[in-house]
C-alpha cells in the first residue's frame, strides 16, 4: 500500500467533530493531506481515490460547518424578536426552526444515546 493512503498522525480522524471549528478544523487537515500526496501522486487508481476522497470529505466538512453557524445565526437573529410584541407572525414560522437548532447546537451532532 502506498505510503499517502494511511492514515498518518492527523487528528481529524481521531475525535468526531462536534462544532463548526472542529469541522473547520477537519477540512483544513484533509486539505494539507491532499496537499502532501500531490506531488507523489502515481498512476494508480487508489493513490488518486484517496486524492479525490480528501477532497470529498474536506467538502463535506465544511458544508456541515456553513449548516452549522447558518442555523446558530438564525436562533441569534430570533431571540431578540422575542422580546418585541409585534412579531407574532414571524414567531409562528421561526419558533419551530430555532427550537430544532437550539437543541442540535446544544447537544451537538453524534452525541451518545441519540438516534438519528
């Protein structure tokens, strides 16, 4: 097996990242790996896979990052309506959306004991 399609030391896949750093964080370490197999990258198929697979999932990571702080900016842009008496329409369709967003910041993705 080719040296670059080991896992080396990286972190990223050591813990399972819970917040949008640590998916940031994940991204970055996939992305200087890719970056290391470039200049050795052979012909074969595997060493290119797992070139793409970097690539794919650092994708992935910072997707799930843009998710994140999309949902933590739309509970902090709710909160202040709720101290303004006016805003019960907007209630009516935000308060379902933050509530769901509250709870998955607050517990956080792949927390144990929690079914998908």
């Amino acid at each position: 097996m080719p040296p670059n399609t080991t896992p080396t030391d990286d972190k990223a896949g050591t813990t399972e990242p819970r917040s949008a750093a640590d998916h940031c964080a994940a991204a970055e370490a996939l992305f200087a790996r890719a970056r290391a197999m470039y200049p050795t990258l052979g012909g074969t198929g595997a060493e290119h896979g797992e070139y793409k697979r970097c690539f794919d999932w650092a994708d992935m990571h910072l997707r799930i990052a843009e998710a994140m702080t999309a949902g933590a900016h739309v509970v902090a842009a709710h909160h202040p309506l709720l101290a303004q008496a006016d805003v019960r329409v907007a209630e009516a369709c935000l308060s379902h959306e933050t509530y769901r967003w509250t709870e998955f910041l607050h517990n956080g993705p792949g927390t144990p004991g929690r079914t998908a």
